[in-house]
C-alpha cells in the first residue's frame, strides 16, 4: 500500500494539456507537402505510392496529394531524386468534407460518393446538436474493419497522457448510450451489416467520425474483394480523420471539430 | 537432425511416395509427394518425428504446372530446419485428403483453404465455412487467379449455426462483433450452464480485407507496406518477416548493422505490447492504480519509437534489404536512458503488483490452457510459452544477432492467467535487456543493400517472434518484381483455438481476462 500511495504521489499528473496549449513536441510524421517548384515531373513518387495517394492534374501536370488516402509511409518523401517532398509536423487534419482532404486541382469527379444528398443533412443535424449535447459526448468506437492501430490510438486516448474524460468526452459501451461513432477501419464486408446496425442503434442526433486512412477512403485496403472504399459508402460522416494511423491527438482535434468546439 | 538426414529418414519410411526433392536456401526442405499419401506422412511427421505443422495453405499453380498445389509446412524447432510437403491438385479433381483428424492443427487451414480456393478437403470432421459469413454466395473462391480482385459478389443470404450444447438449463450469450470496449470485432458464442463456459465458439473474418489477394501482382515495394498494416500493433514484426523471405530469394544477405537495428525495433514492438498488455490485464480486474503505471509505461515506449522513427507503430523502418534509415544512430544515449527508466519502473510495479493478493487471487488458475492441447493446435508465443512449450523463433530460428545475443526462453507451465502474464513480464525484462545489448554491441557500417531484381517464381519463408508469437510468411514472386503468392500465417490464426478450450469451466465474467491475457489479433487472423 506504502508503495502504491508512493507511486500516486511520485506522478501526480502525466496529462497533456492539449489542445489548450500546443504539444510541447511536435510528430515528425505529419501532412505531406510537395514543392512544385523543385519538382522535375519525373513521376516516381506517382508509381511507386503504396495506396496511390499522389496524383497529377492531366492538364497543369500539378501534383498533389489525397490525404484520404495518404498512410503517411513518407516513402515519397525519401525516394524523390530533387528532393521537394517534404514531410512537416501537422498533425491535425481533419476535415468535415472528404473534397476538403483531396488536392483541389485533381480529377475528383471520379469519386462520386463525395456529393452526395447526406451532406445537406448532416449540416443541418450538427446544428441542432450544438444545441443538444452541451458539453459532453458520449462516443462508442466502431472497429469496421481496421488493422487495429487506429482503435491502439483510440485506445491511448484514455490513457494518463491524453485523458479524454477532462474534454467531457467519454466512451460508453453501447451505440443506445452514444451521441457519436468514431469509426475506424475500411468497413469490410462481413462488417457492414454490423456498422449499418450499430448506427441505427445509436440515438438520434448522432455525428458519425472516420478515422483514418481506411475509414476515409479504403487506404491501402481499398478496391479490394472484401472491403468498400471508405465507410461514407454505408454511413454518412461528419468529419475525416487522415492518418494511418492518426495519432491520440489528430483524433481528439478531429471530434473537437465534430463537435464545433474549435 | 540437419535437412539431410531429415530428407533420408523420410525416403527409408516413405521412399515411393516421395516424387520429387529441393532444398531450398539453408533451412527449407520441399518434398513433393503422392497426394493420396498425405495423411500416413503428415501423421509420421508429426507424432514419430515430433515436428509440429506451423502453415498450411494452398497456391493456384494452374499457369505454371497446370495444378492446385497445397503446402504443408512442418518445423523442426530444435534445428531449425522447415520441412514442407507439397501435394498437386488436378483442376478437374479439386479435393484433397484431409489430415485433421491425424494433424489437429490443420483444421482450420483446411477450412481456410476450402473457402478461398474451394478445394475440399475429404474427411475434414467439421468443414463449414471460416472465413465467408452467410453474406457470401458460395463458389466464391477469391484466391484462384481467375478471381478477379475488385469484384464485390452479391449479398446472400445463409444462416450460419453454431455448435449447440443441449441440455436442461443451458442457455447461449450471444457477443459481438460490436464489442463494450474498444477492441476489434468478433461475434463470440458462449454456451453456459449458470456462470461456468461449457463451450465457447468464436466467430471471426469480420475484417477480412482479402489482403493475400490484394498483394497478388503488386509490387515487391509495395506489399512491404502492406504487411506492415497487417496488424497494428505488430507492424515491425510483419514487415520484419515480408523482408526476410524476399531477402532469402534475393539471396542478399543484410548488414550487420541493419540487422542490429531490426532486432531493437523488434523487441522494442515486443515491449510495447506487452506494457499494454498486462495494462489490460489489470483493467479487467478493476486494478485502476496498476493499469495506469502500465500504461504509463506504454506511453514512454510509444515516445521512444516517435524519437527514433516519427512513427508510433515502427511503420516505415523495414526496407527490403536493411532499414530506411540510421535510426539508431547519435540516440543511443537518450535510448538508454529511457530504456532504464521504464525499467525501473518496472520492477516497482511489479512488486507492487505482485503483493496484492486479490489481484493474484484473480489471475492464478484462471483460463488454464493444458500442455496437450497447446501442442496438439501448435499455439504459439506466451499462452504456449506458459503451458510449458519451449517454443520461440529466437531460438529456434535465430538470425545472426539474436544467435549472439544471450537470452533464456521463460519457463512456466500451470498455462493459467498468472502464467501467460508472467511469462509477459518476463519478457518485457528480456525486452529492455536485448535492446541494451544490441546498442551496447551494434557494429557500425551500412544499413541496406539494394535489391534491384527478383527472380521470378522462387519462394522462401520469412520468420519472426512476434510479441504474441512464432510469426511464418511465404512468399511465392511472380514476373517483374511482383508477388505471385503471399501466404501470412499470424501467431494469432494458432492461438484462437486455443483460447476456445482455455475459457472452458471458467466464469463467463473470467472471459475478458483470459482474453487480454492472450491478446490476440483479430485482424492479423482475418486478413
């Protein structure tokens, strides 16, 4: 007993006090930027993306990255021979719209389910949940389908470091208790039923959130037998967490903004 | 035994069976035999030689030799030798003879390989479908080469049942695969009587993400990163194994160096998971104050894989022939530092731990997994290690700097709770110890060859202990750098059998503890 009052007296808070101040160190693997003036057009990076997340614009030959997509291996960024990739430490990414995560001068017209009508609804459902939830959410985590790294960061989100519970936030063990779904995962097949009833289950009005990579966009798991290329395929989402996976951090950024706290 | 005398003891017992003989590489022995003779040399195998079977899986080989081709691959763990039978399958035939009921292992492989490729297996005692839930039409066979990758069949709808124990005042509890907590998806099926689990059926593949096909014909370079995404928290190891089995192929050794750093970034995943692991251990018993020193502990290991590599997880160290980078290097004081500061840690709380009786009055004797069964399925890793198996790849197949390294394999043998979790502290000890040593002793010099070419159609093995066990991938490359078959067989995909038999006579409120204390990974079973 001596030694576990030691213990509590010996670290008597470990928690981050992000995000009211900024993190004293800063990730090294963040949000991906592409010189245009260095680049010679060479296309290497193009081929040799692991989840084809940089693309050229067919007319301006401009290249840009999907942060949907991207899972941040920074191989770009080591195997470009004039050196204007760069890897920069922001970490927080997440977007309401998937168009906002997509470099804007490239061929989104391909992924139709961007625009889609659910979009003009959920506008209208986060303005009334400003109103209803107040100060605190309840959010259940819905594992579609991951590798289990994004639900490790979910996970890290409760422990001494990050402490989501002083946010008002906490994880309740039923969608029936939950004003939020934080999804993580491609939503493979045999999982699909399982989301689509886990979100009906959920209480009305409800924020639906995706967390990384796969839950965005399919990752590097998309176009796949078994897997639909991001969960905005079976539910509708609010706001797109990029990363593979998006730290502890990135993900509290990202329901904060769900939330409009921000 | 080396391959040799293992290859001529085989052809005095089974000389007409046997068609064909290779050895590949140091440490495979490929034989390939009469398909109706499979069960008496599995059979022979296993129970005369001892050899456990560690992989079975089958590979569409219709555009090479016009035949399915079905592997079986056993291992002799004290010599460290593979030895993989191999049996062709005709087109038109399509069946293959089961060896389940000689080989306990291979039930579920064969049920796996039943659903992707529709091979059946004769005589399997209970082949229903694995990895297909009742959404999936039948004759869905996604690993023929025919198969095309992006078709998404159409919605059936099967019912699947379930094993049912029959009796008066027993009833089923339906979980999953949305769980309370934050784990992964799974739909388990406990059949109890009261409190105590008679029988315990898990269903798993929710996250079957088709990830072997999704790697037919892409890139050697980009099927590393694939295989780091194969489970979270064991993305070094995966990578680590995808690598050595290209290596082997490639036939490049790796430098010293690079070697060094891949083994502290392995026990450094090693460390991690088990941090977190006993951290959930101690949750499941409501043990607050512990739970949070563990996770604690976790939290500093995560900042020191942010400081080496900038990544939480170890992605983006491997490279096909070495390491992406010197991660190591002008760190190794900040490394040792923190590295004896966790340690320290650690031995407090676990003598903090270890005192408090209701906490161990828990753990001891709780989800006992027997030496038998643990041998007869092939678990693998801790819950093995724990039911007195001494069954680890840094042992048995070492590479150059765990051969130098010296390390003892934890000995514990009751296979209860208490057993797994200290075989997990133990570990976590060895952990810190192996990455001191390494950095102590870490040559200086490159850290990658470049692998320019791949033959194509050579296959090797690539091995690792994972934290949660003996990690076997196969890759089969195909033309032009790609892969042509990729074969990912997870410690995970042994010991789920295992903790179906250890739950057995326990409370069902025991089940989340027995559970963490075997930590498995749904998605490295799923795939």
């Amino acid at each position: 007993m001596f030694n576990t009052i030691k213990k509590i007296i010996k670290y008597p808070n470990l928690t981050q006090n992000y995000p009211r101040k900024a993190l004293l160190s800063l990730p090294k693997t963040g949000k991906t930027v592409i010189d245009m003036k260095k680049c010679t057009g060479c296309g290497e990076c193009l081929g040799r993306c692991p989840s084809q997340a940089i693309v050229r614009d067919a007319q301006t030959k401009v290249l840009g990255i999907n942060l949907d997509t991207c899972v941040f291996c920074t191989l770009c960024e080591e195997i470009c021979p004039s050196g204007a990739i760069a890897m920069t430490n922001q970490f927080e990414l997440a977007e309401e719209k998937r168009t906002a995560l997509r470099s804007s001068t490239l061929v989104i017209a391909e992924d139709q389910e961007i625009v889609m009508p659910y979009e003009a609804i959920c506008a209208e459902l986060v303005k009334r949940i400003r109103k209803t939830f107040g100060r605190s959410l309840n959010i259940r985590e819905v594992d579609a389908g991951s590798c289990n790294g994004c639900d490790y960061e979910i996970n890290a989100m409760n422990n001494p470091f990050n402490d989501v519970e002083r946010l008002g936030m906490h994880f309740v063990a039923s969608p029936r208790h939950a004003d939020m779904l934080l999804v993580t995962g491609t939503a493979t097949r045999n999982m699909q039923l399982a989301l689509i009833k886990t979100y009906n289950a959920t209480p009305d009005p409800k924020l639906v959130v995706a967390v990384g990579a796969c839950a965005c966009s399919g990752g590097i798991f998309r176009d796949s037998y078994a897997t639909s290329n991001g969960i905005d395929n079976i539910v509708p989402v609010d706001v797109y967490i990029p990363g593979c996976p998006p730290r502890p951090q990135a993900i509290i950024y990202g329901i904060l903004k769900a939330i409009e706290k921000l | 035994m080396t391959a040799i005398e293992i290859n001529k003891k085989l052809i005095e017992n089974f000389g007409d069976d046997i068609i064909k003989t290779v050895k590949a590489y140091e440490n495979e022995l490929y034989l390939e035999i009469k398909p109706d003779r499979i069960r008496e040399l599995s059979g022979y195998i296993n129970h005369e030689m001892g050899y456990p079977l560690v992989s079975m899986f089958a590979n569409d080989e219709t555009s090479l030799i016009g035949k399915y081709a079905v592997y079986y691959a056993f291992a002799d763990r004290v010599s460290g030798i593979l030895l993989i039978l191999k049996i062709g399958i005709e087109p038109e035939q399509m069946t293959f003879e089961s060896i389940a009921g000689k080989v306990h292992a291979a039930a579920r492989y064969e049920r796996e390989i039943k659903d992707l490729f529709g091979l059946n297996p004769v005589g399997h005692p209970n082949a229903k479908r694995l990895v297909f839930h009742g959404n999936w039409p039948r004759e869905t066979f996604p690993l023929r080469k025919a198969y095309d990758l992006k078709h998404r069949p159409d919605f059936a709808k099967e019912k699947i049942n379930f094993s049912k124990v029959i009796s008066a005042g027993v009833f089923e509890i339906p979980v999953g695969p949305v769980h309370a907590g934050i784990i992964e998806p799974g739909h388990f099926r406990f059949s109890v009587a009261g409190e105590p689990i008679i029988n315990l059926e898990a269903q798993l593949y929710f996250v079957h993400k088709g990830i072997e096909k999704l790697c037919e014909g892409e890139s050697l370079e980009k099927c590393l990163f694939v295989a780091e995404r194969i489970s979270g928290d064991e993305s070094f190891t995966n990578a680590y194994a995808y690598c050595q089995a290209i290596e082997k192929i490639a036939g490049l050794k790796i430098p010293e160096r690079a070697e060094y750093i891949r083994v502290v970034f392995a026990e450094l995943e090693r460390l991690t998971s088990h941090l977190g692991d006993l951290g959930g251990i101690c949750t499941d018993v409501a043990y607050g104050f512990a739970a949070s020193q563990f996770k604690m502990m976790r939290g500093w290991a995560y900042g020191i894989a942010d400081e080496l590599c900038g990544m939480r997880f170890l992605r983006g160290v491997n490279r096909l022939g070495g390491v992406r980078k010197d991660f190591v290097a002008g760190k190794e004081a900040s490394l040792i530092r923190q590295l004896k500061k966790i340690r320290s840690e650690f031995e407090e709380t676990e003598v903090i731990i270890k005192a408090n009786s209701f906490f161990i009055d828990r753990v001891e004797n709780t989800g006992i997994l027997s030496a038998q069964i643990a041998a007869d399925l092939n678990a693998v890793g801790p819950p093995a290690r724990a039911a007195g198996i001494r069954s680890d790849v840094r042992k048995s197949f070492p590479n150059r700097v765990y051969r130098q390294l010296s390390f003892a394999i934890p000995e514990h043998h009751n296979g209860d709770v208490n057993c797994r979790m200290n075989v997990k502290i133990e570990e976590c000890y060895q952990a810190i110890d192996l990455m001191l040593a390494a950095i102590d002793s870490m040559p200086a010099g490159r850290i990658r060859e470049s692998i320019t070419t791949v033959a194509p159609y050579q296959f090797a093995f690539g091995m690792t202990e994972a934290p949660r066990g003996e990690n076997i991938h196969w890759v089969m490359t195909g033309e032009n750098n790609t892969i042509f078959r990729y074969k990912i067989r997870t410690p995970s995909f042994c010991n789920w059998p295992a903790l179906c038999h250890a739950v057995k006579g326990n409370l069902v409120p025991d089940f989340p503890l027995i559970n963490k204390s075997f930590n498995l990974s749904y998605a490295g079973n799923d795939l």
